[in-house]
C-alpha cells in the first residue's frame, strides 16, 4: 500500500501546475488590500479618501481596489455624501 501512496505522491507531484511567483505576489497583495479595507470598515461606511487615510494607502490604489471589490460583491456603496462621495461597507454587515 505504501508503494501505491509513492507512485500517487509521484504523480501528483509530476502534474502539479507551478504558479509563478509574480501572481502569487499579487494575490497575497490582493488579500492584504481586502484585509485592510475590510478592517476600515468594521466600525462603519466610509468613503474612499477616509479609508486610505486611515489605512496609510495612495488614494487611486484603494480607489481600485474598492470599486474592483465591489464589482465582485465585497463591498457595496450605502449612500452619497454632500461632496459627492460614495460611503461603502461590507456585503452582508448592517
């Protein structure tokens, strides 16, 4: 039996796609985003400059990921400010 768990490690380890370090950079940096953003609103809606201000982030990066978030449903926008500003949340959280 343990000769069969070797041929099948084997051969799973001769199949397996290798990932290329740029997108696994990219998807940690991605992940990283989601968790800061998604920290920055737990205490409620904010607007976009709020929350790169509060997470020390370029505002045309969050704005990015903000809107790329919340075309995957992550992230949906509450309500207009007086400047014109979306406040946004998390999906799912009141």
């Amino acid at each position: 039996m343990s000769s069969k768990k070797s041929t099948l490690k084997l051969f799973k380890e001769k199949i397996k796609p290798k990932v290329s370090e740029e997108l696994l950079k990219m998807t940690r940096e991605q992940a990283s985003m989601r968790s800061k953003i998604t920290k920055a609103l737990a205490s409620g809606p904010k607007t976009i400059p709020e929350i790169a201000r509060e997470i020390g982030v370029d505002i045309s990066i969050v704005t990015w990921y903000v809107l790329t978030f919340v075309r995957y449903d992550v992230f949906e926008p509450v309500e207009q400010t007086e400047d014109g500003y979306w406040k946004y949340r998390v999906v799912g959280r009141r």
